[in-house]
C-alpha cells in the first residue's frame, strides 16, 4: 500500500496546488470567473432513443431488454410506466428540431436504437430499412439546420433477443455483434457523421442491469456479473474503435469515442491519508474502471488489487475481475479519439473496511462510503446537488490521469423530482451558470474539453424512475396524447451562454436571469391552460365527429320516412 499512498498525496498535493484545497465558503466556490470559451467551441444538448422515440414496435423495431423490463408489471419501474410512447419523438422530428434551432446549440447528441436498426440484434438476420432511413432522414434535418450530430451507438437498450439467447454482455458473443452494428451504422451514416461514442454511461448499464437489478435486464450477479459486462463492453468499444480506424477512418474521417460517467470524491478529511486514498479510489472504479483500459491499457491496480485480495479470501481461486491478455491490453490501450466525460454532482469519501465475509460485491470491494454535504443546494432528488466545484476537479483529474485527451462533456445537468407545472426553473439556471463556468476555469488551468453537451433537451422516460424526475429544458405533457412541448427558463438562459460563448461580464449575465424569469410566467400560464386546451381537443375530435354522424344518421332516417309518406 505504501507506493499508492505516495501517488495518491502526490495527486492530491497537485490538486491543492492547482484548485485548493478549500470548502464551503472558500474564495475558490464564491468567486465567478468571467471570460468565453474558445473559439469553435460547441455547445449542445442531448437525449437517448430509448427515452424519447417512443413507437417501441413501430416500422419494424425488434423488443429491446428495456422493452422487456418495462412490460413485466412487477414493479420495476416507478408506476408501472413504459417508455411505448415517450417524447413521441419518433413522429415528432421536425418539431423537436425546431426546439433545437432556437436553443442555437451547435450540436445535438442522440442515440440509435440498435434493435431499430437490427431487430434480433445480429446483422446476418435483417437490416431493418425503415429504421435506417429514420435516423439517415433525422441527420439530413440537423445538418440541414447547422447542427452537428455527436451520436451514441448504444445507450443501454439492447436488443431483447440477445439477452435471451446469450445471456447479453455476460456472453463474449457480444463483442462482435456489436462490432458488426457498429459497421452497419459507419457505412449507413459515417458520411454525415463525425463524432461517434461507442457506448454511453456503460459503468451504471453494468452495474444497475447484472448487478443490482434495478435496470434492464435486472440480473442480480453481485460482485460477479458487473464486471464480467463491464469486460465485454471494453473489448466490444475497441473493436468498434480499430473497425472505424482500419475501415471507415481514411473516407469518413471522423472521431470515435466513449461517455463515462463519473462524480467527483472529496475526501472528508484533507489531512487523512485513509480518507485520500479513499476518495482517489471512489474515482479509480468509477471512472478509472474503462477509461484505464482505454487510456493506459489495463484496469486500474487499485481495482486489480482490492478485488484479488478479497476474492482470495473468499475461497475463489481466481479475482473475480476478469483478466485482459498482453495482447489485449495492446490491442484496447489509445482506443480513443476523445474521452466523453459525463457528471452532474459530488460526493464526500471516508474509509470504511467491509469484511470479505459480507460477500462480494461492487460497494464492498470499494471499501468507502459516500456521504453529502446538508448544505449543498438540494434539487429534490434523492441523489443529484449542486457541488459546481466538484465538476472543475474532475476534470482536472481527467486531464492528469489520461494526458490531457480531448474532452467532450457529454452529460451534464438537474433534474426536478416534482410533479409541478412549473417553468422557471431558477434552480437550473443557477446549476447551468455555476457548473459551465466551473468548465470555463478548467479551461483556463488547461484541460482540453472541446464541447459541452447539456442533459437534456426534453424531460423524458427516467428509467427505474419513470417519469417522476424531469432533467429538460423543455417540458413534456406526458398526459396529454400530442405530447406537447413547453420552454423552461432555462431555455433562454442556456441560449444567451451559447450566442455569448461564455460570460462576458457581471452586468449582461444578471439581466440574463432576470429576462429568463420575466417569460417564464406566459409559458407557466400556456401550461396551466393545457387541461382546457386538451378539454376543447377532445370536444373537437371526438364529441363534433360523433354529433355531425348523428346528425346524419338522423337526416337520412327522416327523408326515407318522408319518401315513405309521399309514396
């Protein structure tokens, strides 16, 4: 343990020297740096097929593992909800590009449905044609519209039948399906597309689906399952990764690369060793768990050690992390053109030693607990505060720990638990404004983040969570069957960060908020006047039709009676 301690004061010294070591109060928290970005710098917003398409069997898509565990009825998702309809944002493309050309976002980041694509999931069996004219058709639009698609292959909902039939990313199969969806999506769209992520968020897709079981396909394999997908998944974005490279690369000339997200671990206590250690770990398998591979080419020792030694002691013969072979290491380490880096909140770190005997799993092998802050803003999720400082710290460690790799942010953002009609989201403006300039001053200490892509552009399907947690600039009326669109504050408030590329000064920032706020209050009325809109629409297209059929019906019954009459 002692060359760890000496590297992990040796990272927390360099963090002091550079952010210090401050808390609460500090001039480092208060202090606002006004500047912009450079020049170039894009700015976006982003959302998942899953969340948002809706049309789950429509024009030929195949059951997806989500598909599967939203139609179980056990109670896996709160209120029973699917994700059949969503945003509808399969019927309402045009619509939504709307939304985004009055953001003025340079780029939209979205994901394509692979069992959209390819039903079964396997390419041999049938190239779905409509599902690849959907998202050709979908480019051709943002394009059409100056907005650059920054596109995920897969995020989380893998084709049903894969899980079925291969027991999903436990099964080594996966890796060259995948490696042949990716193909399929570099030769249909790779001449319009530039910027690829092979999967996004894969630690919680592991970690919730073959560990947990609170996300699809809701295996429960503690200590095992997790990081045996995790191991197929790094191989599978490598060979995504070399295909692009040896294939596509000299004609497409485009990036590829992975989202991982991550928050920040502060140790407790600056001045115990223990507590340092901890938090450097917290962030070894959190982040460090894909991008180690990715970036050095293997799993972090931390990780190595920490689960070798207590799976020893739990009689197993072997670690139950799996092992990458020299040639593999070769083969996975500088599978990147960037490093897509996600995060929306901090933690406190503290050792805390959990017996061998408590059984394997990913918490206990960590060996820390996760604690926050009360007086951090809390945004009504169990889970999600404001901690803007967190954010300049990761990716400070970001940039030391892989060599400063280009950046996209590719995440990042609040979400409101409430069931509120509520449209001036001050809160968010207030997250948006402290955690972008926490990236401006991570800038200026030399991080290399070439975008920032905010989450997300609609409230959609939160996955375990439903609809309950809402994270969109946009509001969605889920009850209303149009699935109508409204703006937040934050809409405005986002548009005047993006037209100014930055913060110029105290005076034009503050009347941004106070502007955001004055038009905030004709959409809240809009929103109320939803019910009596929906109301009126259902008069028009249920209850006129019916009357005007009536009355016909009532007509024809007369004239034959007065032809009768007549006659």
């Amino acid at each position: 343990m002692k060359p760890v301690r000496v590297v992990t004061l040796w990272w927390v010294l360099l963090l002091m020297s550079r952010l210090g070591a401050t808390r609460k109060g500090s001039p480092e928290e208060a202090s606002f740096y006004y500047g912009t970005f450079p020049l170039g710098f894009s700015w976006g917003v982003g959302s998942s097929a899953f969340q948002t398409e809706g049309a789950w069997d429509q024009d030929g898509k195949g059951p997806s593992i989500w598909d599967a565990f939203t139609h179980s009825g056990k109670g896996k998702v709160l209120g029973d909800e699917t994700a059949d309809v969503a945003c509808d944002g399969y019927y309402k493309v045009q619509e939504d590009i709307i939304l985004l050309r009055e953001l003025h976002v340079s780029h939209y980041r979205f994901s394509l449905s692979w069992p959209r694509l390819l039903p079964t999931g396997i390419r041999a069996d049938k190239v779905n044609k409509r599902g690849i004219k959907f998202y050709s058709d979908f480019i051709d639009a943002l394009l059409k519209s100056n907005i650059t698609p920054i596109v995920t292959l897969h995020h989380w909902d893998l084709p049903q039948l894969l899980q079925v039939k291969y027991g999903g990313w436990q099964n080594v199969s996966m890796i060259s399906y995948f490696r042949d969806y990716a193909n399929l999506c570099f030769e249909a769209f790779g001449d319009r597309v530039k910027h690829w992520i092979t999967f996004s968020d894969p630690r919680t897709m592991a970690e919730k689906g073959y560990e947990t079981g609170r996300h699809a396909p809701g295996l429960q394999l503690p200590g095992t399952g997790l990081y045996m997908a995790a191991h197929h998944i790094i191989k599978a974005h490598a060979q995504a990764w070399h295909s692009y490279n040896s294939t596509w690369r000299s004609k497409q000339r485009g990036l590829v690369g992975i989202s991982l997200n991550c928050d920040w671990g502060e140790p407790v206590d600056i001045n115990s060793p223990k507590d340092i250690e901890a938090a450097e770990r917290y962030l070894q398998f959190c982040l460090g768990w894909f991008a180690n591979p990715i970036y050095a080419g293997d799993y972090p020792q931390v990780m190595k050690d920490r689960i070798g030694k207590k799976s020893a002691e739990q009689g197993l013969d072997m670690s139950r992390l799996p092992v990458f072979s020299r040639q593999e290491k070769s083969y996975i380490k500088g599978t990147s053109d960037f490093l897509g880096l996600g995060h929306f909140t901090t933690r406190y770190i503290t050792e805390r030693n959990y017996p061998s005997r408590h059984g394997p799993s990913y918490q206990n092998d960590r060996d820390l607990v996760e604690l926050v802050d009360p007086n951090w803003p809390d945004l009504g999720s169990k889970w999600l505060y404001s901690v803007p400082w967190g954010f300049r710290r990761l990716l400070h460690f970001a940039q030391t720990q892989y060599g400063n790799p280009p950046i996209y942010v590719t995440e990042n953002g609040a979400s409101q638990i409430l069931h509120c009609m509520q449209l001036c989201d001050e809160w968010r403006i207030q997250y948006l404004k402290g955690y972008i300039n926490e990236m401006l001053k991570a800038i200026k200490d030399g991080a290399n983040i070439k975008g920032y892509t905010s989450w997300s552009l609609l409230d959609k399907f939160e996955w375990e969570k439903g609809y309950s947690d809402r994270y969109g600039f946009y509001y969605v009326e889920f009850n209303n069957r149009n699935k109508p669109r409204y703006p937040k504050a934050s809409v405005q408030y986002y548009r005047k960060i993006i037209t100014a590329n930055g913060f110029p000064n105290p005076r034009e920032v503050e009347s941004w908020y106070l502007k955001a706020l004055e038009t905030c209050s004709i959409n809240n009325q809009m929103l109320a006047a939803e019910p009596l809109l929906s109301h009126m629409q259902m008069v028009t297209e249920i209850v006129v039709p019916t009357v005007c059929t009536l009355c016909v019906l009532i007509s024809a019954v007369l004239l034959m009676l007065l032809l009768r009459s007549q006659s």
